[in-house]
C-alpha cells in the first residue's frame, strides 16, 4: 500500500447527457480537493464507463478527456446495465491504481465522504462501504420498498449491506481477488462482502439527482431485487424441501384422519373443499417448480460463459485489439 494512492473514480453511464456536465466538474473538484490534501496522488483519473448510451453521453466523455487527461472513458458496445457497466469500469482500473471508488454519476452519492473513505483505506481497510444515513430525498414508497427489499434480501440468504448501493472503495488486492469471481449474473454489492477482507462503512445522506431521471423502475427494482437473491444464495431451494415436507406432513395427517373416520362409519362430505385444496395445491407446484427454473435457466446462462461486457471505444485511443471480457479472460485481468 503506497502512502499516497493512485485513486480510480468509476463512474457509470447511461443516457446521463442532461446531468453529466454538472457532474463531471464535481467529480474533478472533489479529485483535486483531495490531492491538495496529500490523500491521493496526481496520478488519480476519473473513468466515465458509458453504458452503450444513445444520446451524446460519449460525445460529453470525449470531450472532457480532451480538454483534461484526468478524465477517462471507455464504451460499452451496447446497454448491458449498470451491474456490468461498474465491472467493466472496475476491471479496466485493476492494476492501474491502489484503490477505486465506484459512484453513480447523477450526483446522488455524497462526494465529500471520499476523504473518509481514503483514510479509512489507509487504516487498513480493503472496503469501505458508503451506506446511506437517511433516505428523506426519497419517497415514501422508494424509502420503504428498498428497505423491503434489503430485508427480503438478508432473510433469503443473500448477505448485503444494509441501505449500502455501489458507492465504495475497494482496493486494488480485493479488486484481484474479485476479478476470481467469474459468475456471468454479476450482483456486485453481494458479491464483494463474499470476497472478504478488512472492511468498513462511512455513512452520508443520499442526494437527490441533479438533473435526468433514475433508470430503475418498481418492476426494474423487483427483477434486481431477486436476481440478488438467486445469484447469492440456494436459500429458497430449502425453503420448497421444507415447504414441501410440511405439506406432505398434513397431508399424511389428512389420509390417516380420513381412513379412521371411514371405519368408524363417518362419510366426508365437500368436493368444494376438495377442489380448493387442489387448487391450492397446484398453486404451491407452479411456484415450486418456478423457483427451481430460476436456478435452471440461470446455470444455462452461466454454462454459456458469455462475455460480461465489450469496450468498443476508448477515449484518447485507437479503436484497435481484442477488447471483449469473458469470464476466463478476466481472471487474467484486462489487456
Ligand atoms: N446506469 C448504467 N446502465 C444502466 C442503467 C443505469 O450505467 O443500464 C447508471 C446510471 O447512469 C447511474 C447509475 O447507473 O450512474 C445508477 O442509475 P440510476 O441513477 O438511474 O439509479 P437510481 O439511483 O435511481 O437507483
Ligand atoms: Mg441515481
């Protein structure tokens, strides 16, 4: 560990033209703030990673590692989501500096905890996590659904940190061992307490956007919600075997208790009964059997080993080599 690191800003995009040249500015403020400090060292860049966005974004990215070299962007070949624009940022930055710090680029995350998050790092610390103090910008409905969910997580197994986004640091050697992680689903805030090492929070007060609109709808939300969950943990696999334990346990109760009401000459009565029973019963089966499919379809997924992302352009380069990531190329580390 140098002591003054080289610091890596990774800053996702998608369609961010409304909000990226107010942004951008800050981003740079906050990097110079902290080099005048001595935290970090001149060498430190701030990495745009456009995520195949189809308005001027890349053209705002261009422009800016023109005017400054301490601004950086890659391109996505196209829109692969955020989980994969991050990565894709992270695995450019591995071995080019000592530490990154992931944040989304709309302005929400609290930049002024970045001083925190360094020295934090050079207490010892591999990861610091950025866990939101308070969610009043929020609604009501976003506050407590994404608490919801948090919990929904952490009971289903998939160990996340409470109210923590993707706003981090994480130093170059957590960066190397993750980079061993080679899963194609990648659900990046679970993954990095799994890969371990020393680790601590700083907490800030999330902001609302500075200008453009959030990405993640209910639905989005939702489907990111149980990708974690699948992709963290089989805990809902257990969860059908003891399901179906319990409902084979009534239903041996139901059997025995029909045979002896039979032969003390007692008729049952209610094919109403019966035919909830059934539906009921139907019911549990399908959503069983969906549940097993997620595992299913997601080891398709995985067994097809595809690329996690490809940069097609660089800023300040020549579109040229082989720029593809696959899961075995990653582990490698990026040309
Ligand atoms: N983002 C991305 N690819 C996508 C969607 C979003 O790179 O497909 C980026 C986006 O530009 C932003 C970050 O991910 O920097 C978080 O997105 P957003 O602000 O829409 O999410 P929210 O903060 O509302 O949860
Ligand atoms: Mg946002």
């Amino acid at each position: 560990m140098s002591s003054v690191p080289v610091l890596w800003l990774v800053i996702p995009c998608y369609n961010e033209e409304e909000v990226l040249p107010y942004t951008a500015p800050e981003f740079l403020k906050h990097l110079e703030k902290l080099t005048d400090d001595k935290k970090i060292s001149e060498e430190s860049k701030i990495l745009f990673v456009d995520d195949g966005s189809s308005d001027r974004t890349w053209k705002i990215i261009t422009d800016l590692s023109e005017r400054d070299s301490r601004y950086k962007g890659i391109r996505q070949s196209r829109n692969r989501g955020h989980q994969n624009a991050l990565l894709a940022g992270l695995m450019e930055a591995i071995d080019k500096c000592d530490i990154t710090i992931s944040a989304d680029c709309d302005g929400q995350d609290d930049l002024n905890v970045m001083g925190e998050m360094v020295d934090a790092y050079k207490d010892g610390c591999e990861i610091v996590y950025g866990v939101r103090a308070c969610r009043q910008t929020d609604t009501w409905f976003k506050r407590n659904s994404a608490r919801a969910f948090y919990k929904l997580m952490n009971r289903m197994g998939a160990n996340v940190v409470f109210d923590h986004a993707d706003y981090r640091l994480v130093s170059n050697k957590v960066l190397k061992s993750f980079s061993c992680f080679t899963e194609v689903n990648v659900f990046l805030r679970g993954i990095f307490p799994l890969v371990g090492y020393k680790s601590t929070s700083v907490y800030y007060e999330r902001r609302p956007r500075k200008a453009g609109k959030t990405h993640y709808s209910i639905k989005k939300m939702i489907e990111f919600s149980l990708d974690g969950i699948f992709n963290l943990s089989t805990k809902p696999l257990h969860i059908i075997v003891f399901l179906g334990a319990t409902i084979s346990l009534f239903g041996a109760i139901g059997v025995i208790w029909m045979i002896v009401a039979n032969m003390s000459g007692k008729t049952m009565a209610g094919s109403a009964s019966l035919a909830w029973v059934a539906f009921f019963m139907g019911g549990v089966q399908i959503f069983c059997t969906g549940i097993i499919g997620e595992y299913v379809g997601r080891t398709y997924l995985e067994t097809k080993r595809r690329p996690r992302y490809i940069i097609s352009e660089r800023t300040g380069e020549e579109l040229g080599d082989e720029l593809s990531d696959s899961p075995d190329s990653s582990k490698s580390g990026k040309s």
